[in-house]
C-alpha cells in the first residue's frame, strides 16, 4: 500500500536504505551513491549493481540533466493523482550518469521537449500519517 | 527443424467479457480448463504429469500442492510463473523442457483471469493493494519511493515514452500506428468471440479517440476484460496421439533486463531480441520463414517494436514495415490474426495466452474464417511489464 500525502497524492515511504537521500533531499541536496569502480549509480541500494559490492559512497550530485523520453500522462495512471492530470512524467538523464524519473513542473506540458536541460527540485508533502515533511524529486526547466 | 521434443496437443480459451457473473474459484477454474484440455486433445487425464500456474489467490501459499490436490494429480512438474504478460508463453517453454530432460510427459499450463467471488459479493474486501501497481507499492520497492509518486504507475505512461521517443528518433507518425490497431481490429471482425467482434474502425477513428498518454491515444491500448486460456503441452509422441496437428515447440528464449521503464538500459533496444534470436537460432529458421505472427500487443507500439527486436525488419524501419505490409489475416504479413488483445480483448493473465493458441489454431486449420492459406511456421512473442518480461517462441506444424 502506498503511504499518502494530506493531500491524497502518493509520497515515498524512506526505507533504511533510502534514509540518507530522502533526508538531504528535504534540504534540496541531491545525493548520489557513488561506487569507486563503476561511478553513480540510482535509485539508492545496499550494492552496486554492476559489481555488488558495498564500498559505495555518497556524493552531492549537481541536480542537472536533460529530458530523455517523456508522455503527458492526460488521465492520473496513479489512482492517487487522479484529479492533478495532465502532468508530464519524464525520464531524465543526470550530468553524472544515471537515469531517474520524476515529474516535470514550472512548465507547460506542451513546451516540454526530448533533450531540455532541467534542475532538480524537492518539494515536501506532509504525510497523512504525520511525521517529517517528505520530499518528492521533480525536475524543472533549467534557466 | 529444431526441437521435436515438445507439441502443444490441446487448447482452451473462453470468450473474453467485461463482465463475469459466474462466480468461480482459480482452483475450480483449473479443473474446468483441465478437463477442456482433456477434450480438446482428445488424450487421457491419467496422461497428465504437470502443470504451470501463476498462483491462486485461494492458496496464496503453496499454490502449487494446493493445485495438485484439488485436481488429484500426484505430479512431476509443478510450477509457478511470473512474468506477467509473458507468463503464458514462458510457461510453454518451460514445460517443453522439462519434458525434454524427460521429468514429465503432459503439462496443463492454465491461465485463469476470473473476478473473484468474494469481490462479486456486496461486502468487498479491502484489499491492501491495487493492481495497478503491480507489486510496485510494497515497502522497500524502489518503484513506491521513485516510481508511484511521480506518476509512472500501469503501463501507458511507460509504452507512451517508448512511442514518443521512437517518433522523435526515427520519424514516426501516428496514422502508421493507428494502422496497426484497424488491421487487428479487422483480424476481430472475423472472430465471433473477439471482445470487439462487428464493430470495424478507421485510421482516422483512432487518431480520433481520446488521448490516454502522448502519443497513444484510446483505441491503441488494450480494453482489459475478464476471461480464461490453457494449452496441453506434452510429448512429441503423446502430441502425435492428439485429435489435431500437433504444434511443435521447435524453439524458445527468453531474455528481460528491468522492472521499470527507468532503468530499461535501452528504451529502442528490449530484450524481445536475445529472446528472439535464440528462439529461432534454436528452430533452426529466420523471420523471413514465418507464416505468421502472433505478436503481444498491449499497445501498437509494443507490435512495431517487438517486430523490429525480432528481427523481422531493422530498428527504425518499422513505420516503413507497418505501411508497406498488410497485417489482416488474409493480407500478406499476417499478425494477431484472431484480432490479438487489441481486438480480441486482454483478459488479465490469459492476454498473453491468446497469441500461443491462436498461432496453434492456425497451423491446425482451425481458425475458421480468419484461418490463413498456409500456416505451418508461427512465431509467438509474449511480454510483459515494460517491454521488459520477454519470451518467443516457434511453434511449427508436425
Ligand atoms: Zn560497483
């Protein structure tokens, strides 16, 4: 069962694993695990998976990258998200590798293309069963 | 050519409907579609030795000796699948290799896709989680903290992307997808049980119809329903024994990579090629040898892409391939000849079944009015998820 924000909306439940990005990203931190052998690598977990090994560090990414491959979602697939479509869900690729997904705000759905530069964000929701504001990654054009 | 070990002997497969008032269990669907397999076969129910199940939500534990038990069976082969979409067609093969390495001679590989009674009655359980997460809202799964709230839930968003992108990459425009769905729908009109069965539409009728997710729009994506399907693998020697021609299962492969779109390594690139390339380098033939194509269709994209990764045109050309062919069944490429899910409908697990079974019913000469001239060579590709769960099979007259 996914946990929900007040609003309704679906928001990440951090896991012990998942702990230290969460927690800098309420900040606006960006965090990156990092293994020395095969560089960056998301979302968070225990190992590597190129080499599963545990030597891993984290490290503040820059929050840039481009739009890969994106879809105006016109109906809330999320049944949670239902009445906040259209929205625009994008793959987005991050200067240090890695590939993530997130919505794309500060923007009209139309005016967003395949290879614009984007910034992250985090934007906090307060969950409905109380606790810390939870941050949840978007990505907005990058001035 | 290729493997002669294994033969789908027998199939089963219930008129797809988007209500189902016949309040039945999985376990007792299992024994109905059992004994239809029995009929259709026309072999022995003391013949039978294993069986393939995704599950069943009366024994969410220990499915598999709760299915041996309710059909009687003292079984060889008991196992449980899950590929989503693919799970049919990655069943096959795996019971035509345990019959193979000889564990066992008639499998029942049986995909039920029934509302369950208890939520046919007023008081509806709540349910703890939704399917259309599909697992992706457990604790822990990176799908729940990255996935669900951004948005990127079901399917669509993720086949819209993959469309979206390929249009950018390669030039793609829409009425060459939409032509995809209206030749299927045209393969439906020729199979009285197809959900979509007397109802006809044009290229322009789907570029039409509402957009779900850009670029696929509704009468691109499958029209989810309720239903049922089984095949009877066995033995070449027991298939030769079957009331119909056997279908050999001459080659298989399977391949996957990803769970979400996010970290598929390629998204123009799936792994419906490995999988492919092994089940024909298994056969002992190529794509050019196909009579047909039984193609997994959740949207039109997935047909354009999956026909590109197995190698029957290259990638980029397959807007060139959907305009230059035709797709119905009496057309020159025949594909999802009994209208695929896109017009037979996606009953649930069983979406991926009807694909083997039609190409079954192809090369035995019983597909009625829609059946091809000459069908002797079928490739099936089932896949799941997001172009991830990927399995291809070559069935093959005897
Ligand atoms: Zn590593």
């Amino acid at each position: 069962m996914v946990r929900l924000a007040r609003d309704g909306r679906s928001i990440p439940e951090p896991t012990p694993v998942t702990a230290p990005f969460f927690k800098a990203a309420a900040d606006g931190r960006f965090l990156l695990q990092t293994c020395p052998r095969d560089g960056a690598f998301f979302y968070p977990r225990a190992r590597c998976p190129k080499c599963w090994r545990a030597d891993w560090s984290w490290a503040e990414a820059s929050g840039q990258g481009k739009i890969h491959a994106f879809t105006i979602d016109r109906i809330g697939h999320d049944p949670t998200q239902k009445e906040l479509a259209p929205f625009v869900i994008a793959l987005v690729d991050l200067e240090e590798g890695p590939r993530a997904v997130a919505q794309i705000v500060e923007c009209e759905a139309e005016a967003v293309r395949a290879g614009m530069p984007v910034k992250a964000v985090f934007d906090l929701f307060q969950p409905a069963d109380g606790g810390d504001p939870t941050p949840i990654l978007r990505f907005r054009p990058a001035a | 050519m290729g493997k002669r070990a294994a033969a789908i002997a027998g199939v089963s497969e219930w008129k797809p409907a988007r209500r189902w008032d016949e309040a039945m269990f999985d376990l007792d669907a299992f024994a109905r579609l059992g004994a239809e397999l029995i009929d259709d076969s026309g072999l022995d129910r003391a013949d039978v030795d294993g069986f393939c199940v995704v599950g069943a939500r009366e024994a969410p534990a220990l499915a598999p000796s709760a299915v041996a038990e309710h059909l009687g069976l003292r079984s060889r082969f008991n196992e449980r699948v899950d590929l989503g979409g693919a799970t049919p067609a990655g069943m096959v093969w795996r019971a035509a290799a345990a019959i193979e390495v000889g564990i066992c001679q008639a499998v029942l590989v049986m995909c039920p896709a029934i509302p369950r009674p208890s939520q046919q009655a007023r008081d509806r359980p709540q349910t703890s989680s939704r399917p259309v997460y599909m697992g992706g809202d457990a604790w822990g799964s990176p799908q729940a903290q990255f996935e669900v709230p951004a948005g990127l839930v079901g399917a669509t968003p993720s086949y819209a992307m993959i469309a979206r992108l390929y249009m950018e990459t390669f030039g793609l425009d829409e009425a060459t997808l939409a032509k995809i769905a209206v030749e299927q729908r045209y393969n439906a009109l020729a199979n009285p049980d197809a959900i979509f069965y007397g109802r006809p539409i044009t290229v322009d009728e789907v570029l039409a119809s509402p957009m779900i997710a850009d670029p696929l729009k509704l009468l691109e994506i499958v029209m989810p329903c309720f239903g049922g399907a089984a095949v009877l693998v066995t033995s070449a020697d027991l298939a030769r024994r079957a009331r119909h021609r056997p279908a050999m299962i001459s080659g298989f492969g399977e391949e996957m990579t990803h769970r979400s779109l996010t970290s598929m390594p390629d998204l123009l690139d799936s792994p419906v090629r490995g999988a492919a390339a092994r089940a024909f380098a298994m056969a002992g033939t190529t794509p050019a040898a196909m009579d047909s194509a039984q193609i997994y269709d959740c949207y039109t994209i997935t047909v354009l892409r999956s026909l590109e990764d197995a190698g029957f045109c290259r990638v980029g050309e397959g807007g060139a391939f959907v305009r230059e062919h035709d797709f119905r069944y009496d057309g020159d490429f025949p594909v999802n000849t009994n209208g695929g899910q896109l017009g037979f409908g996606q009953a649930g697990i069983s979406g991926g079944m009807t694909h083997v079974i039609e190409a079954v019913r192809q090369i035995q000469g019983r597909a009625g009015q829609r059946q091809q001239r000459k069908c002797d060579l079928a490739f099936v590709n089932g896949n799941g998820g997001m172009m991830s769960e990927q399995v291809s099979l070559i069935l093959e007259g005897a």
